[in-house]
C-alpha cells in the first residue's frame, strides 16, 4: 500500500536482530526532508511502529546513493495517507 511521509516527519533506522529480522533502531532517528511516496511493509516485531520502504535520498545524513531504497519506521500514529 503507497502512503506518503510529509517533509518533517520522524521516522527510525532499522537494525539488524534476532534471526537477521529487520527492527526499529529507536536510537538512530532521521527526519524526512522532502515529502516522500512510501511502501507499507508486512514486517512484524515493530511493536507500536510500521515499517516502510523509502528512497534514501529523502533523507540528508545518509551516505547511500539516490534511487537505493531503505527500510524506516513510523509510530503507527504518525503517518498520513
């Protein structure tokens, strides 16, 4: 499902746990600088947070190159449609 993330909005990294599944780094927080179209992902173990696929170019820190996609996470109230 394409759902959009407004420019400002708090999203979490993804880390590598248990079993090589995918969680939400709660410690590593990024703020999306242009709105972006997202993909809902079917991931479970996000507890009060949904995972998205999101180019990474919506972001300034990360070092990854335009056009790669990355995995964030939204608290399941915070995201518009």
């Amino acid at each position: 499902m394409s759902k959009t993330l407004k420019k400002g909005q708090r999203v979490y990294l993804s880390t590598i746990g248990h079993n090589n599944f995918v969680y939400p780094a709660k410690e590593k927080q990024e703020i999306v600088f242009v709105e972006s179209q997202v993909k809902e992902l079917s991931f479970v173990g996000g507890g009060s947070c949904l995972a998205y696929l999101i180019d990474s170019s919506a972001f300034y820190s990360t070092d990854m190159l335009q056009g790669h996609k990355m995995i964030v996470w939204v608290d399941k109230n915070g995201i518009g449609s």
